[in-house]
C-alpha cells in the first residue's frame, strides 16, 4: 500500500513562506515533521502540550482534532493566542492537513 503524498504550507517567524510535502503518518503530528525537516529548536516539551513552543495559527482551512484540556490549558498561559491557535504538537499529521496554511508564533 502506497502513502499519498500531501502538502501544506506555513509561515515561519521571520514571515518567509515555505511549502511542504508530506505522506500521512510519516510523523506522529505536524510538531515532529517540523521539528525534524524544518526547525531545530522547538518543541521543548517534547509534543506533552505543555510548553506552548509550537504554537501555531491556523491562516487556511480547519483541523477537526479536537482541543483537549492540556492543549486548552497551555494556549491560556501564551501570549498572542486566537480563536484560530492550536499547538501543532497536538495535530495528527494526516490528509486533513492537505492544503492549509498556517503560520508559527514567537515565542517569548
């Protein structure tokens, strides 16, 4: 069996836009994809949602995952959180995450 490929594309702290590919459960969610490929120094907390590190805002499109009480617990402790923030350590990367847009936050 053949895994899809998929892409996505984000912002990064500097505002430079980068397009990604990826096959579905390649990574145990989007904070480890881009932690591997991408970005050296994230993720402290090692994908707990207790750190606030990978803090993410949705720019495109919808993630179905449901926030859970650590997510929720740790995005009320962040500054610059919306309605639209979500802790990528907590997404599943699967085919909903085809096409949408997201950017990371600074974190302070």
């Amino acid at each position: 069996m053949t895994k899809e490929n998929y892409h996505f594309t984000y912002y990064d702290e500097f505002k430079k836009k980068h397009h990604t590919d990826f096959k579905t459960n390649e990574y145990h969610n989007l904070m480890e994809l881009l932690f591997d490929k991408y970005l050296e120094e994230w993720g402290d907390c090692k994908g707990r949602a207790w750190c606030g590190t990978c803090h993410i805002q949705i720019i495109e499109g919808e993630i179905s995952e449901k926030i859970d009480t650590d997510e929720k617990n740790t995005l009320s402790k962040i500054e610059g959180v919306t309605p639209k923030s979500r802790l990528a350590c907590q997404i599943p990367l699967n085919s909903e995450l085809n096409g949408i847009v997201f950017k990371i936050m600074e974190t302070s």
